[in-house]
C-alpha cells in the first residue's frame, strides 16, 4: 500500500499517479483514516505475494500494481484464502 506522503506528492507512486491521472479522482483526496490493513507479515516475500494476490483479486478496486507475479494456478490457491 502506497504511503500517505507519496500520495499526496502527486508525482510519484501508484496511488499518487492515480490521483493526478484520473479525472473524477482529482476532486478528492484518498481517505487514509478509513483505510483498512488487509494483512501483516513479517517476511517480505510474503507480503508482496499477499499484495499481488489481493490486486489481482480486487482487480478495478485497486490502483496499484503488484510487486510479483503470480501464476493462474497460484491465483486460484490463494483465493480461498484472500
């Protein structure tokens, strides 16, 4: 998840590049104090493949990228648990 201070740059970063870019998104600011911790790990590894996994899950929701790539195959596996 993109930190607070680069989503307010406006230059840098998923969310920020999402702000500038889109048009109804322009007129609002993201909204920090609602925002939900989906998971929390230790190990990076697993919390890029979480990332990746949920992204890809929530497809239009999000406005970032996954780290990592995952497989069809690891997609569904993981589902069951996201």
């Amino acid at each position: 998840l993109e930190r607070k201070a680069t989503a307010e740059d406006k230059r840098s970063g998923n969310l920020a590049i999402h702000c500038r870019d889109c048009s109804p998104c322009r007129r609002i600011s993201p909204t920090f104090k609602e925002t939900d911790i989906l998971a929390k790990n230790l190990n990076q590894l697993t919390r890029e493949i979480i990332e990746a996994a949920t992204i890809i899950k929530l497809k239009d929701e999000c406005v970032s990228t996954p780290s990592v790539a995952l497989l069809d195959k690891e997609c569904s596996f993981l589902s069951a648990s996201i």
